[in-house]
C-alpha cells in the first residue's frame, strides 16, 4: 500500500482529482483508483509520466514503487 497511499496523499496534495491526474498522464480515471485502491502498480513505463504530473523527481517515485515491490515480497 506504500504507493498507493503516497500517490493519492501527493495528488491530494496538489488539489487534483483521480480524473485529473488520469488526464495528465493519458490513463482512466478507473485506473488511478485500482492504482490508488492497491489493486494494480502501474506499468513502468508510467512511473515517469505519474512523477510529472506530480512535480515529484523520478527517483521519489520509483522509491515508492520499489517500497511496494519489496512489502509484496515480504
């Protein structure tokens, strides 16, 4: 849930809804709330399209992900 929860407390963060975000980085909004719900991670590809929109460096998020990666694993 680590991504999960960074991802919707930086987008709150920011004033934007899961349906902005989604239109920032060309995905559903459903897809942002199986994202922020810790029901899917998103591609890899997507990791930088996601730090932009958030005004976050690249490496914060791909933190977040690997943070993820590593609680499954446990």
């Amino acid at each position: 849930m680590i991504f999960a929860e960074n991802l919707r407390a930086k987008r709150e963060s920011l004033g934007l809804s899961a349906e902005e975000l989604a239109n920032r980085i060309h995905v559903s909004r459903s897809y942002i709330t199986l994202i922020e719900t810790s029901k899917r991670l998103p591609g890899k590809t997507l990791l930088p399209k996601i730090a932009r929109a958030l005004k976050l460096e690249k490496n914060v998020i791909v933190e977040w992900y690997l943070a993820e990666q590593k609680e499954k694993l446990s």
